[in-house]
C-alpha cells in the first residue's frame, strides 16, 4: 500500500518537474505541459492524492499554463490581418476556450480549502487573482463581440 501511495505521490512530483521544466524552457515546449497535465490528472483522480492541497495547487498551475498557453496561440495565429494589439488581444480571447481556465481556478479553489495550514496561500491567491482577471478580459471581448 505505502508503495501505491508513493506512486501517487510520485506523478505530483513528475508532474510539477514538468511544469518547472515548462516555465524554464524558454521556447515554453507544449509536450513539457502536455506530460505535466497528463501526471496531474491521473494524481487527482487518486485516493491517495486526491485530498492532498499540493495536488491541487500543482493542477491549478498547469492548467493555468495551458489557458495561457492557448490564448498566446490563438492571439498571434488568430487572424492576421489585425494588426492592432488590443483588438488582437481581444480576438486572442474570443477564441481561447474557457476550459483549461475553468479547470485552473476551481483548482485554485479546491486547493484552498484543502490547506487548512495555508501553507499554499499566497500562490494559490496569486492563482485565483490571475485566473480572474482572465476572465474579465474574456468577458469583455465577449461583450465586444457581442457573444452573450
């Protein structure tokens, strides 16, 4: 049993290396999160981690990343023929799906109320700071496309 545990415990690690790779990696390699969120995953859907803030905090980070991740491809690829930054901008969100967000911020959320020490506070306020202010920014480029 403590070697399953260890195993559970293990894919937060793994998955938290690829992170740190991820954000290291200057080029910012999709295969590095991909690998990241794939150990996460299966890290929160088990019994031995499923309860555990880091896990959450960890998942939260990734998917955050992977939002991110996204609406950059999205505003650089998305239609270039605007050349405005803040209509670019704002076309970037339009078509960035809430997904990864969604998965990011109740992350952020769950971590929390699982840190009963509040040892993952601060990053885990800065989480849900930055996740909501994506959402704003979503919600007026919804609102200036008029995608309600």
């Amino acid at each position: 049993m403590a070697s399953i545990m260890q195993a559970q415990k293990g894919k937060v690690i793994t998955a938290f290396r690829y992170y740190d790779d991820y954000i290291k990696d200057g080029s910012k390699d999709a295969e590095l999160l991909n690998n990241a969120k794939e150990a996460i995953d299966g890290a929160a859907r088990n019994e031995d981690t499923k309860t555990d803030a880091k896990t959450f905090l960890i998942r939260g980070q990734i998917y955050y990343a992977l939002f991110e991740q996204d609406l950059r491809k999205e505003t650089e690829n998305g239609n270039t023929k605007v050349t405005d930054p803040n209509k670019r901008a704002l076309l970037g969100y339009q078509l960035t799906p809430r997904k990864e967000l969604d998965t990011a911020y109740s992350s952020f959320v769950r971590c929390k109320a699982l840190d009963v020490k509040e040892k993952y506070a601060t990053d885990v306020k800065t989480g849900i700071t930055n996740s909501v202010s994506h959402y704003q920014n979503k919600a007026k480029a919804d609102y200036v496309s008029k995608n309600y």
